[in-house]
C-alpha cells in the first residue's frame, strides 16, 4: 500500500511504534513500525462529515478537501489529527482508524491542548 501522490505530512506516535503519513490525494496511512504494514484510513461521506460538525466559515454545512498538509497523534497514541485545505481539523481513532470529529477546538480541546503542547 502506498500513496498515490505527493506525501505531505507524516508523525509518529510517541512510543516509536506507529506511524502516519497523509499525501495531496488525501489518503492516510497508519504504519506498523516495526511490520512496516499500512492500513488506509477511510475519509466518512459528506453527509457524515456534516453530522460530525464539517461547516464553512459562515457556519453553513460545506463540502471537504481531502487534501492533508498536516498530521499530529496524540501522546497517548488513541487519536490523529488532520489538516488540511478544508480548514478543518479532523479527528481520528488510530484503534478503528475511524473518523471521530471535525473541527476539535470546540469539543475536544484538552486534545488539541495536547497536540499543540507536544514536544
């Protein structure tokens, strides 16, 4: 498995034991480090990116980018972040590799607290 365009952002998890990579076709990829197996994230439809809270500046519900610039797991390994063109931040389960939330300042910022904070 293997991105089909540009890889444009990539972290890893703080035990050393994951990896992720996102590219400009919007694929995300979790790496087994040691395996070097990858598993797709698969990006929800539009109706559940709404449902998950996917709105445009003006707060009306507003179709995606799945263009990924950037990526941040969390120091505990549970959740990724994504973002990209869309301006939006995605929240992700590395467990289920399920797409949990957009957006997380509101909701989920002990979470983005600790992405931003992460050293």
């Amino acid at each position: 498995m293997k991105h089909r365009q540009s890889v444009t952002a990539i972290c890893l998890s703080d035990d050393d034991s994951k990896g992720f990579s996102a590219s400009k076709d919007g694929t995300i990829l979790h790496w087994d480090v040691d395996s070097g197996k990858a598993e797709r994230y698969q990006w929800p439809n539009e109706e559940i990116l709404r449902s998950h809270g996917s709105k445009n500046p003006e707060g009306r519900a507003t179709k995606h980018s799945r263009n990924v610039l950037a990526l941040s797991v969390s120091t505990d390994g549970r959740y990724l972040a994504s973002g990209g063109l869309d301006r939006h931040v995605h929240l992700w389960d590395t467990r289920t590799r399920e797409h949990i939330q957009v957006d997380i300042k509101k909701n989920f910022s002990f979470l983005l607290d600790a992405i931003l904070t992460k050293k």
